[in-house]
C-alpha cells in the first residue's frame, strides 16, 4: 500500500438526472414483460414453467455472489474491495426481491421437479430419497434460502450505512462477526438450493460437486456485473479519484481466477462422471452430447474458458476499463448460455428449441431488478464513507 492518503472525494451520492428516462423505461419493460409472460405461462405452461426457471437462476446467481464478495471483503477484512463494496451491497439487497420472484415457480413447481407428481411415488429411487424428497421439507428449504439471503445482505448493508454517518469501526466488527456466522449457511443455502432446483429437474441424476459448479459461475458472473456498474458510474462522473487502475486490475485477476475455477471444477466432474460410468451419473452429460445440444455444450467449452482465459492473461487488458468490461460482457453471455444448458434439456430433449418465452423471462425479471437497482444507487452514499479502511482502499497499489 502507498502511504499518500488522498482525501476522500465528496459527490458521493447518486443524482437521478443521469438516468434520465431509463428507470420509467425499464419499468414499463418490465411490465409488458411480464404482461407477456404471464399470457405464455396460460398457453404454454411447461415451456413458461423452464423458461422461467432459466432467467430466474441467471440473476439468482447474480446477486448471490453479490452476497459472496460482500462475505469475503469482511472475512478477510479486504482494503481493496472498500471503494467498491456498496455496490455488492447493492446487488446482494436484490436478493429479496428474488424470493418474490420466486413465487410463480411454486404454481409450476410439479411441471418442472417431476418427482413432486403422485405417479412417480412409487419410484424406488424416489422412495430411497423420500426423507430429503418431500414437498413439505423442498418449501421449507426454498423458504430458509430466502430468508438467510435476504436477512444476511440486508443486515450487512444497514450496519454499513449506519457507519456512513457514525463513523465508527464497530460496524466493521459486526458485520466480521455476521459474517463468520453467516459462510457456513451461505454455502450451504447455495449448495442445495442448486440441487433443489436444478438437479431436482431429474432426480435420477446426482453430482457430489454440483454445488460447487454453480457456485464458480455465482463468484464470476457477479464479479463481471460489478465491472460493468462501476465503469458506467464512472462514465457518468462518479468514483473520480476514488476507483484507479488499480481496482481494475484486481478484478481483472479475480475474473481470471474464477474463469480457470469454473473450468477445473466443470472438467473434473465431467472426468469423475465418464470415469465411473454410472448410468445415473452420465444420464445428464449424454443428454447435453446429443444433436444440437452438442454445439452448445461445445461452445461453452471454448467461450467460457479458452477464450476468456486466453485474453484475461495480459496485465494490459486487465488494466484497460474498456476491454475488462468487454470480456465482462462476454462471460455474462457464457454464463447465460450455461444456466440455459442446464435448465432447458431437461424440456427439450431432443436438441434446442428457443422459445420466445426464454427471452420474455429475462426481460422481466431482468427489467424488474435493473429498475430495482437504480433505485438502490440513490438511497446511500456510492460508496462508504467512513470505513476505516478507505484511504487505503483508495491509495491501493498492487
């Protein structure tokens, strides 16, 4: 660390005027959206019923990882992250709006986890499974996750404006305390809910390392969306001697981190799965290895890893804003494309069929957050203000 302290920049808050028009636009987006959704999920409830769970996973693991950085800056008591950690905080808080947004899946929850249908009860897997397999038990689960996310990130983002005007480091220690009480949960709450909900769409099928697999995505897809919030508030004026290069570079190295993390754990379970054979076990790579579903899967391969990957290496282009949020974007789209592969052969089996309804659910949910969002950035200081750690967070030099 350098031990210039500049002084702290003061237009710290949000002005509403560089929205402009886009918040009324994205409100008015998101409810033709939904207006067509609900309309899709009339006519064509078990495409709605997929389709939904697809766009409702991708910014699910979104704010989730919001959640994640947020509990990793306190853990380790980071400088780094303290310019940029109200935006984490920001996205995290979003997660209560996902537990309402969660409500349509319970209305569709038997279309899409079969096994919630009288027919298959008498399945002996289904009956080997019949302790953690019970309806009563999954919304009960489904239920705890939403209210761990929701009391977690907004507990954290209190306390962290609440020192924005006190000024005192207790509110540093509490939310250490918070979270070394709150990773355990995190992880687990993240863990089954991913099999809940998107190994529970074919109860045959398991993975010891599927949690984990979902988690990768969660930690670089969120670390991608704060790249791209920050430049935009930078862009706009915001963070003016406030966010370096140096900040860049960081989550530059993080995204490069997780775009290797993502690849290990993905090959290695499909290693351990092809090595042991096991028909319960292959049933899930075999379906995506067929026709169509093939390209895709083959795509992912190459644009969620090798390209990345390859491009991330230069110091260079984790240094450039612009190429940072280039890549950014471009892993956002690989990470769409990898819920989408997940999620959606379980309905079309056969080979991809895009529906309209995939891109309808997106733009509402999508909408629905980003309005949500802006309205966050007004509500508290860009940035916190009196962390103790914020001159150095600013002075950061790596």
């Amino acid at each position: 660390m350098s031990g210039h302290e500049p002084s702290q920049p003061s237009s710290h808050t949000f002005d509403y005027k560089h929205v402009g028009g886009r918040f009324l636009g994205l409100v008015a987006l998101a409810v033709v959206a939904f207006a067509a959704v609900a309309i899709g999920a009339f006519t064509n409830t078990k495409q709605f019923a997929f389709s939904y769970l697809f766009a409702f996973t991708f910014f699910l693991t979104i704010c989730m990882g919001g959640l994640f950085w947020t509990f990793v800056h306190h853990a380790v008591d980071a400088e780094w992250s303290v310019v940029v950690r109200r935006q984490l905080e920001n996205i995290a808080s979003l997660l209560a709006v996902m537990g309402i947004l969660f409500i349509p899946l319970i209305f569709v929850a038997p279309t899409l986890w079969y096994w919630m249908k009288p027919e298959n009860a008498n399945d002996p897997l289904l009956i080997e499974k019949w302790p953690y397999l019970t309806k009563e038990f999954f919304w009960i689960r489904a239920a705890f996750y939403f209210v761990f996310f929701t009391v977690a990130s907004l507990w954290l983002r209190r306390n962290s404006i609440k020192q924005d005007t006190s000024g005192s480091a207790k509110y540093t220690l509490l939310n250490r305390k918070i979270t070394f009480g709150s990773l355990p949960l995190f992880a687990v709450s993240l863990t089954f809910a991913a099999i809940d909900w998107l190994m529970g769409l074919d109860y045959h099928w398991f993975s010891t390392m599927w949690g984990v697999y979902i988690f990768a995505g969660t930690a670089l897809s969120s670390m991608c969306v704060l790249v791209l919030i920050i430049t935009a508030l930078r862009n706009a004026g915001y963070f003016k001697n406030v966010i370096t290069i140096e900040h860049y570079h960081i989550m530059g190295k993080l995204m490069l981190a997780f775009t290797i993390f993502w690849a290990y754990i993905g090959f290695s379970q499909y290693m351990l799965i092809w090595y042991a054979n096991i028909p319960e076990e292959t049933i899930y790579f075999l379906r995506r290895n067929t026709e169509s579903w093939q390209i895709l899967s083959t795509a992912l391969v190459v644009g969620h890893f090798f390209v990345p990957f390859l491009l991330l290496l230069s110091n260079m282009g984790k240094k450039n804003p612009a190429f940072l949020c280039g890549m950014a974007l471009w892993i956002l789209t690989m990470h769409l494309l990898d819920i989408y592969v997940v999620v959606l052969p379980a309905l079309h089996k056969a080979g991809v069929q895009p529906n309209w309804l995939d891109f309808a659910c997106l733009a509402a949910i999508g909408c629905t957050l980003a309005a949500l969002f802006l309205k966050r950035l007004g509500d508290s200081p860009l940035w916190p203000l009196r962390d103790p750690r914020l001159k150095n967070s600013i002075a950061l030099k790596n």
